[in-house]
C-alpha cells in the first residue's frame, strides 16, 4: 500500500458519457490504464480524450477511485485569469461557448453560436441576431441597433425610429395620402 499514491495526475483514455464515467492512463505507471472511474461532479461537463486529470484513489486496499476533474498545465491555462472572474467554457476551445461574470463591475456575458448576451446594471445587451418565438415584455427603454422584424402585434406607448418604419407593407416615411380632390399629397 505504501506504493500507491492517493492522488494521480493522468490523462483520459476512454470516455463513457451515458454513465459518466472515463479509464484514466498513468504515464508514470507505465501507461496502466483504470477501470471506468466515476466523476465527481454536480454538472454534466466531461473532458476530451487526452486531458489531464486528477484522480483521488481510495485507501481501502480496493482499485475504487474518483476523477476530480482537470487541472490547469502549459498547455491548458485559463484565458482569463484574474480576481474576482467566474468563468466556464463550454468547449475545449476556449472563447467559442462560455459564461463570464465579474464581481468588479456586476456584469454577466453569455457567448455561444455567434451571440453576445450582456447583462449589467439593469441593462440586457444582445450583440448579434435575436429572434423571440412568444412575448417579448419590455418595461423600459427597448433599443434596437439594426433591422427590426416583427411577425405579430406591437404595442408601445410611443415608438420612434431614425430609419424608416414599415407595417402592413406600408412605409411610414415614403407613404402618400389621396386628398379628397383627387391630389396625391407628398411623403411624410
């Protein structure tokens, strides 16, 4: 028993994502390779093949053991780090799918697929296309950057545009009326 150590950095060999379990391979054992070990684990995240983990070997003379999950190296260090940052990738290449809050200023940014989504002093920033299937309730100021597409009814205690505004395919600022006379009046 004194040959065994309690903690082991290894890498993932294998990967069994319905179980949640990996087999783990000690270089330093001479590339012995575990039995499926479990995850310590509150969330569903599971490494790729070739990661660095560590796993805790229980005392007990049995050949249990836990993955405790990675660990950072040279080769997988944080792409953020500082005091006060929570952030957590959502895929092994860091900066594609991932949540960042920060205690500094109290923000909170979601990235994934292409859409940036800041929150931060009561202000909700999108920062790419949105599309919403259902009600959208606004109780403040709604501001809208580029095109604006809505498929339903809007209701607004006022609304106002630099661009053009265009409902039922009729241009709010290219429109004509037909006077009584016959006259056609001019864009409004």
């Amino acid at each position: 028993m004194s040959e065994m150590r309690v903690l082991r950095i290894g890498k993932i060999s294998s990967i069994n994502y319905e179980k949640g379990t990996a087999r783990v391979t000690y270089e330093d054992r001479d590339g012995s390779t575990t039995i499926e070990l479990p995850f310590l684990a509150w969330e569903y995240w599971m490494p790729k093949i070739e990661d660095r983990v560590v796993t805790g070997h229980f005392t007990n003379g049995t050949t249990g053991a836990v993955i405790l999950g990675p660990l950072w190296h040279d080769d997988n260090r944080p792409i953020e780090g500082a005091e006060g940052i929570y952030r957590k990738e959502y895929e092994n290449e860091q900066g594609a799918a991932y949540e960042r809050y920060s205690e500094r200023d109290k923000s909170l940014k979601i990235v994934a697929g292409g859409v940036t989504l800041t929150l931060q002093g009561g202000t909700l920033t999108v920062s790419g296309s949105m599309s919403v299937s259902g009600n959208l309730a606004v109780s403040g100021d709604l501001t809208v950057g580029g095109k604006a597409t809505v498929a339903g009814a809007v209701a607004a205690a006022s609304a106002s545009t630099t661009g053009d505004m265009t409902a039922g395919g009729i241009s709010a600022k290219s429109h004509t009326h037909t006077a009584p006379y016959g006259e056609t009046t001019g864009p409004h």
